[in-house]
C-alpha cells in the first residue's frame, strides 16, 4: 500500500519538501500548499471521483477498489494507472506520494481526496490540468530539486 502513517513532524517536513517555495509556474500551476479549505471538492467515496470523470475524455476505463478509500482509476489510450485517495489530510498524502514515486509530474488535491497524476510522462501535466478542474481541485507539482 502506498500511504503510510507519518508522525506529525515527519509529515510537516515532507509536505515543505513536497510543496515548495510557493512560486508560481508561467502556466499558473503553483508549487503552494494546497487549500484544503471548504471552496475545493469535497468527495465522500472514491467512486464519486470516478463518477465524476466519466463522460469526459479522462474516463477510468478500468477501475479496481484497493482498500477503504483507495482505488486505482486505469485510463484509456495509455495514459496510465492513477491512484485516487480519501484522505484525512491530502496535503500529507500529498508529501508521501511525491517522496515514494520522485517521477510523479503532479497531483490534484481537494479537501479531503487526491488524485495522482503519475506516473510520469505517461499522463502529462496538461491532462492533469483538465482533470484538475473537472474535479474541482488544486493541483501541486512536486518541488524541484
């Protein structure tokens, strides 16, 4: 399983790590912490995120339930399989995910789930832009190094 259980100190230096300086990138994605806050989506199940991209061009074609609040999204014409996450704090599964798959372009938070936009080069931050506002979501890129 992907996410693991993080002391509070540990996961504050991740998320600094994984969030960045806060500098904004010339196509408007940002490195900021993500706003958890009520204006983002807020999905009670996994499947409400699936449910919300069917009928658009980012479908999970094959969709696999892993565990209580994570499942895989498999989407059509190679664009890989992406992790989607219920999560009590994304920002944090947010750190864990870009500290365990460096290759990650990005991924999309909202207040209480997150999508993973990786693995990298197979989906594009494009795509994960489009899906970024389907979802109604924030998109953080990892900070570079």
């Amino acid at each position: 399983m992907r996410l693991k259980f993080l002391s509070a100190a540990a996961a504050s230096v991740l998320l600094l790590t994984a969030c960045g300086s806060g500098d904004d990138h010339a196509d408007g994605a940002g490195t900021t912490p993500p706003d958890t806050g009520s204006s983002l989506t807020r999905y009670e199940k996994t499947t409400d995120i699936r449910d919300a991209l069917a009928d658009t061009d980012h479908a999970c074609g094959k969709w696999n339930d892993v565990d209580d609040g994570v499942a895989s999204c498999l989407m059509a014409g190679n664009a890989g399989v992406h992790g989607v996450y219920i999560a009590d704090n994304p920002a944090a599964t947010a750190a864990v995910t870009f500290q365990q798959d460096p290759d990650t372009p990005a991924v999309i938070v909202g207040q209480n789930w997150l999508f993973d936009c990786g693995p990298g080069g197979t989906f594009g931050l494009d795509r994960c832009i489009d899906v970024t506002k389907i979802l109604g979501g924030t998109l953080v890129e990892p900070d570079p190094q």
